[in-house]
C-alpha cells in the first residue's frame, strides 16, 4: 500500500488541481507538486458573463489565467479607435505573454466563461525556474504563430464559403477535441463579429451559413447552436 501510494502522481497535488480542466494545460502540466501547491493557493477562480473584459489592451499586466471553459476573443484596438477580433482561446488556453509589463490586445469573454487567475509575479518566477515551463510556453507560442499564419491564409486566399467553414471548423474542433465524427457547439461570436473576424459582410456570412445548412454540412438550432452531424465533410470544404 505504501508503494503504491508513493507512485501515485497525484499525491501532494491540491484536490482542486486534480479535478482541473487545465490540469495538464501548458502551465500547470509542467509544475511540480509544491509548485501547484503555491500557485493553487494565491489562484481565484472567475466567472465571467460573454462581453466580460479579461484584461484591456495597454493595460498594465498584474495577473495570468487558464480557461478552464468558454471562449475568449482577442481584439486589437486601432488608433482610431476602431476594433479587430485577431483571434480566439479555449480550454486549457493560457492568457498572458510572460515578462510584458503592458497587454498589447484585449481579451475578452466571447461566451460565458470560467478563467482560473494567478498572479504574474509567482508564475513569472516559476517561469524562471522550471524548464518544462518554459519550453512549453515556447511550444505555445509557436503554435499560436502557426496559427496566425494559417489564418492569413484563410483570409487572404479562401473563397467566402472556406473562410466560414474554417471558422466552423475551429470552434468545432476546440468544443469537442474528443469527437473526430461530428460535433455540436453554440456560435461564440455574433454574425456581425464572424464578418469582422472573416474580413467578409454580415450579408455574406449569412449567405454562406445558409448555403452550408442547405448542403447538409451543417444544422442550424436557435440561430447560434450549430451541429455538424460529418466534420470530415467541413473538413474537406477547409482543405478545398
């Protein structure tokens, strides 16, 4: 019993660790038991309603967070104050980019959302002291860059159809990562902020859900629930 007890992983992990969605996200996978300990203590779970500001673009950065679950939208606020969704997060997302004073985007609740929030001092110190830590912030930033880049592919070369099957797509794959064959999610933007998201007209997104739903590719349940009964299907519209 004491053997088997000493090999449990688990043990010395606070209980709410263990239960986390973010359990083995970027940050928390990569932490020690007494490191999870201390961050555990000095973390405060949140509850956001959509439309909730996270944190502001130029604001100065005191804290870090996990999505434990919802959808987060990341915006770039231009000088003239006009606004640009860049980019969505999903659980276990990490929100933050370590060792910047200032936030250069804003992010906020897309859906309603549950962040855990620690300090940017600790976790800048565990930084600092746990290689995994670092490497896989480093993985993260690279995958967010690919990303990016696969993103201004979509709106710069795809036709409108591909451009919101994509959009489709990436809600769908982050809503249920554990279903490969179909999936069911609610809309996390409105038509007006997927037009904005898409570089496309609300006409034009309207006009393309409804050519999806007419093909069988999708159904449409209370304008924001969507079901994609063949995500191979939506896939191959992506891949087009």
């Amino acid at each position: 019993m004491d053997i088997a007890r000493s090999e449990d992983p688990d043990i010395g992990i606070p209980a709410t660790c263990r239960v986390c969605e973010a359990r083995d996200g970027v940050v928390c996978g990569a932490l020690a038991a007494a490191q999870l300990r201390e961050l555990c203590k000095h973390s405060t779970r949140r509850k956001l309603d959509a439309g909730c500001e996270i944190v502001a673009q130029g604001e100065e950065v005191s804290s870090y967070s996990n999505i434990m679950n919802g959808v987060v939208k990341l915006c770039k606020v231009m000088p003239d104050g006009r606004q640009q969704i860049v980019g969505l997060q999903f659980a276990p997302d990490f929100i933050g980019r370590p060792f910047v004073p200032e936030s250069t985007l804003s992010a906020e609740a897309a859906t309603p959302t549950e962040i855990c929030v620690f300090p940017r001092g600790l976790l800048d110190r565990m930084i600092t002291d746990t290689p995994e830590l670092q490497r896989n912030l480093h993985a993260q930033a690279l995958k967010e860059l690919d990303a990016a880049r696969e993103w201004m592919l979509t709106l710069g070369r795809r036709t409108a159809q591909e451009k919101v099957a994509s959009l489709l797509y990436l809600v769908a794959t982050h809503a249920e990562p554990e279903t490969t064959s179909s999936a069911a999610f609610d809309l996390p933007l409105s038509r007006s902020e997927i037009a904005d998201f898409l570089g496309l007209t609300i006409e034009t997104v309207s006009r393309q859900m409804t050519k999806l739903r007419k093909r069988g590719v999708i159904r449409i349940e209370n304008n924001r629930h969507i079901v994609v009964p063949d995500m191979d299907e939506l896939e191959r519209l992506v891949s087009a």
